[in-house]
C-alpha cells in the first residue's frame, strides 16, 4: 500500500509537470513552485513509505539476529 501511495504521487507529479509545461512553456516563478511542492509530496510519500518499511521489517531482522 506505502509503494502504491509513492507511484500514485510520482503519477500526479509527472501529469502536473506536464500541464504546468503545457500551460507556460517559458520559464515562470509560479510553476517552479508548483513543480517543486509536488515533487516535495512524492518525496514526503517515499519517506513516510520507508518508515512503514522500517516498522515492518526491523523486528525480523533484530529476531534473525
């Protein structure tokens, strides 16, 4: 479900970035904040992904130690 959340963010992020260059093909203030915030939200989706990782498997590598 973490993974799913993280390409379901890198989905919206490459179709944002794509608008935002359909809409203004030069360069703009505004976009690059837009394209920075949404990256920011993929980021923020992998690390919280990583967390549950962690949650879920460090109890079976300290048990296989």
């Amino acid at each position: 479900l973490a993974v799913g959340i993280v390409l379901i963010a890198e989905v919206f992020n490459s179709a944002l970035e794509e608008f935002c260059d359909h809409v203004t093909p030069e360069e703009h203030v505004n976009i690059g904040k837009i394209k920075d915030l949404a990256a920011a939200a993929v980021f923020i989706a992998s690390c919280t992904a990583c967390i549950v990782g962690c949650i879920i498997f460090i109890p079976y590598l300290i048990a296989f130690l």
